[in-house]
C-alpha cells in the first residue's frame, strides 16, 4: 500500500486538499468552494464551519471517489490563509463569524495601535499594524461588540481552527501567530509588552507549535465524520505564503519568490532574525523552526489584469490577451500603468491610492495598454526589491509562479525589469505542497524541510535578462516611480469626491 499525506489548502474561496506519495507526486486531489459574507462596505467574513465541512467534504471525496485508502494516509498538514479571526468561548464554541485578513474596518484601532506603541510596535513584531491583521480585528470587537469579547476566552486562525477542529487539540502555529502582529519575532513567544499594553490577557493566546511539529492524531469523533483513521498523524502545518515559499523551494537566502496571483507577493527566504527592515516590509517567523522570511505585497497583481480583461476583452482567451502585448514594445511606446486599482500595500501601504495610465496618445493601440498593465505589474514588485537593495538584501533568482508563471513574453519582461535570473516551477502546486512537505518531513520522510523540498520541486526553463532590454527598463522604471508620489493627492481628492456619492 503507497503511503501518502494530505497537504490542505484552506483558501479564501476554497479548500484544496491533495494526497501527494513519497515521491512528492500528487495522486488525487480535490477541492470545495464556501462563500464570502461582506453584511458592510469593507467587511469580509466567514463562517469557520464552512472550512470544516469543505475539507470533510473534499477528503470524503478522496476515499470514495479516488480509491484512497484511509490506512494509506499517514499524516496530515496545512496551508491556510493568513490574519484572520476566529473568537472562541470556553467551550470552544465559535462565538461570532471569522473577521478575514481582507477585512478593512479597522482603520480606527490599526491608528490606536500606532499611538499607543509606535515604533516599539515595529520593534517587537517586525511589522507596521495594518489593517489585515489580527490584533487589529481583536480591538474592534473588544470595542464594538463588547458582549461577545467578554464571552472570548481564546482565538485561532483560520487553519489552526480547522485543525483543532480534526484533532480536538487547540493551539497556534507559530507562522501564524508571526501573522497576527502579537508576537515577538526574534523570540518567537507571545509579546507581553503588547498583551499589556492592549489589556489582552495571557490566557487569551492559544500555545505555540512549529509547523513540523505534532499535534496530535485524528480524533475519534472526526474519524467517524471524515473516514479518516485514528492513527493518522497531524502536524503544524504553515500561514499560505510561508507553505506556498516552501512548496516552490524558496529555501536559500540567494532566491526570492514572485507570485502573481489575485494580490502580488515577492518573498524572500530570511535564515536568521538579524537583518531588520523597519517595518518597510512584512517580516514574519517561517514554519520552517528558526528561519524567517519577508514579503512584500502588491494589492492588485493579477487583479489588474483581470480588470482590463473583465472590462475591455471579456470575450478574449486571456493566453491571447497576453501575447497580444509582443505587439508593442518595450515602455509600451510610452505609456505607464500604476496598479493601484484597490490602493496600494508595498511600500506605500496607501489604501486609497488608486491607479493611473499616463502617457496616453492618439497612436497607442490595445497592445500598448495589455503591455503596459504587465509591465506596471512587474515595475510594483521592482518597488519591492529596491527595499530589499536597500537593505544591502543580496539574490540572483527568482521563482516565479501564478499567474507571471504562464506567459515566455510576461516571464521575460520579469527577468529584464528584475535583471535577475527567472526560474519556472515545473510542478507548481504552492501552499498545498507546501503543506504536504510539512507532513512529509513530521512524519521522519525526510530530514529536513529543505531536502524534502528539494526532493519534490522540480525547477524547469529558465529566462535570463537581456542586457539591452534591461537599459531601457532601468530608464522606465525611474519614471514609474514617481507617479505615486505625483498623483497620491489628486488620487485621494479623486476617491474623497467618488464616495460623496
């Protein structure tokens, strides 16, 4: 009998669970949709149920469907999306729907957070307080639904919520709880200058694991829900960016990751908490035990694109739309395109910036607007790695996967915009592999996360940047750079005017 785990992809919109072999080969796999609850302007929520009878319904289908045996699963591990909020009374009873890291009504209580720690708040977690985050959630209930804070005696995350759900064990993996803006980075313990300064008590935090570490077996009760077996194992599991790092093999201080997906990541591996960039980018512990890694975020990557599609060629095949940039040239015969369509997170952190063209002339054809989307796309994630020079941060690759992943032209413009070396994922699966490296490795498979991601990545073309063509980027990109600072207060006027209705 194959002996397999279960990597579970806990999405936003879906969860996504695959059976992957010794081999890192994914046998089976299947997915289930839950919906969205946004009951205001700029809420997000959803009800933790939901991600429980999606991943019971996904692994129900695994045993009935795909012929997988129960016995054959080994372990089981996570990926699951970041920030949000899941309140639990002392009985472990979800107390109200979850707040999602997409929630932004708490403009309010991220501002209370800077006036009451300023920069010892950046010190202590590595990260500014922004809207997305957890503890800000934490303070708008505690706040605004004052009976339901009262009756909270813990809180999870989506993913660690899930998993206590299957093992009855409730605890916080420690990417996670990085995630959440309570913790101490460099010591990778809840920080008690925040829980004090906040009126969180000690009590509150759920216990810290690793993302390879135990935490426990299948429960009996969840056994009998699902058909899993009792004597499967279940471990830590990773925040999604941090599985989705691990899954594409960002495992060495030489390589960063592009993500192209609805948001834009640039991540890159961190093996110890010296370097410190101040809060200009995100800088979170990893699931992999005493390594870190940084990120920065562009709001609208592939969401930008999906607008331009959805807007201008909604009949088009969107491999066509694409490749129908090759078109025009290089700066897209002068035409620039900022993609701040939902504002703007690196390194602006700027929710009401919005996005530009400039440039526009009477002899611009549709190429040039496709064209300049993919490259102002690309000229965002630049921004990203200037934080990182600056820093004196030192890579010579980039993975790229998602969306950026699937085009030679886009790949290419990444490669001479970066002027890096962009590597394709052969095999890209993300988070979910992530996750089932986890297990992989919790189980004894392998020694290390690293040798196990080595082992089930598999890295294919290669696009090296074209010297010429990295000159005339270089000359565009100076001038894609100033337009946030020419256009952020025209811009805020702009949406101040639009949402007086």
């Amino acid at each position: 009998m194959e002996e397999l785990v279960l990597g579970v992809d806990l999405g936003t919109s879906a969860v996504k669970v695959s059976a992957v072999n010794r081999q890192g080969k994914i046998v089976a796999q299947r997915s289930f949709d839950y919906p969205l609850s946004q009951p205001h302007p700029g809420f997000s929520e959803q009800n933790p149920e939901d991600w429980v009878n999606g991943t019971t319904v996904a692994i129900v289908e695994l045993i009935l469907k795909d012929g997988i045996s129960a016995d054959a699963v080994k372990g089981i591990s996570y990926s699951g999306q970041m920030h949000g909020l899941v309140l639990l009374d002392h009985n472990k009873q979800v107390l109200r729907p979850a707040i999602l890291w997409n929630d932004t009504r708490t403009s309010q209580q991220t501002q209370e957070i800077s006036d009451q720690m300023g920069d010892d708040f950046i010190e202590i977690t590595r990260n500014r307080s922004l809207e997305g985050f957890t503890l800000p959630k934490i303070l708008w209930v505690k706040e605004n639904e004052p009976q339901i804070f009262e009756a909270a005696e813990t809180f999870v995350t989506p993913k660690d919520y899930l998993r206590y759900r299957m093992t009855g064990q409730l605890e916080m993996e420690i990417s996670d709880a990085a995630g959440t803006v309570m913790l101490d980075v460099e010591k990778g313990q809840w920080s008690t200058a925040i829980q004090q300064a906040f009126e969180l008590p000690a009590s509150f935090f759920p216990p810290i694991i690793q993302g390879i570490q135990s935490a426990g077996h299948i429960s009996e009760s969840y056994a009998l829900f699902s058909g899993l077996s009792t004597a499967t194992e279940v471990f830590g599991g990773a925040a999604d960016n941090a599985a989705g790092a691990i899954g594409s093999a960002i495992l060495k201080p030489n390589m960063v990751w592009s993500s192209i997906g609805t948001s834009g990541v640039v991540l890159k591996y961190e093996a110890n908490a010296e370097v410190n960039y101040h809060g200009k980018i995100h800088f979170f512990n990893h699931a992999i035990p005493n390594k870190y890694y940084s990120m920065g975020v562009t709001l609208a990557a592939g969401h930008s694109l999906n607008w331009f599609k959805r807007s201008f060629a909604p009949a088009e095949d969107f491999t066509e739309l694409v490749a129908s940039a090759e078109q025009s040239t290089i700066g897209a015969h002068g035409l620039l395109f900022t993609p701040y369509i939902v504002g703007e997170r690196t390194p602006y952190a700027d929710g009401d910036i919005r996005g530009s063209w400039l440039g526009i002339d009477s002899m611009h054809q549709r190429a040039d607007f496709v064209r300049s989307v993919l490259e102002g796309i690309i000229f965002s994630f630049k921004d990203i790695f200037a934080i990182y020079e600056d820093a004196g941060a030192q890579f010579d690759t980039v993975i790229a996967s998602g969306g950026g992943a699937k085009s030679a032209l886009w790949l290419q413009i990444q490669a001479d915009i970066f002027n890096k070396k962009v590597v394709v994922l052969e095999n890209e699966q993300g988070p979910g592999m992530g996750a089932a490296i986890l297990a992989a490795v919790g189980l004894g498979w392998f020694e290390s996360v690293e040798q196990a991601a080595q082992a089930f990545a598999s890295f294919g073309q290669v696009y090296e940047p074209k010297a010429e063509n990295v000159e005339k980027y270089a000359q565009v990109y100076q001038m894609y750079r100033q337009v946030y600072t020419q256009t952020v207060d025209i811009s805020h006027q702009l949406l101040a005017y639009r949402r007086q209705g």
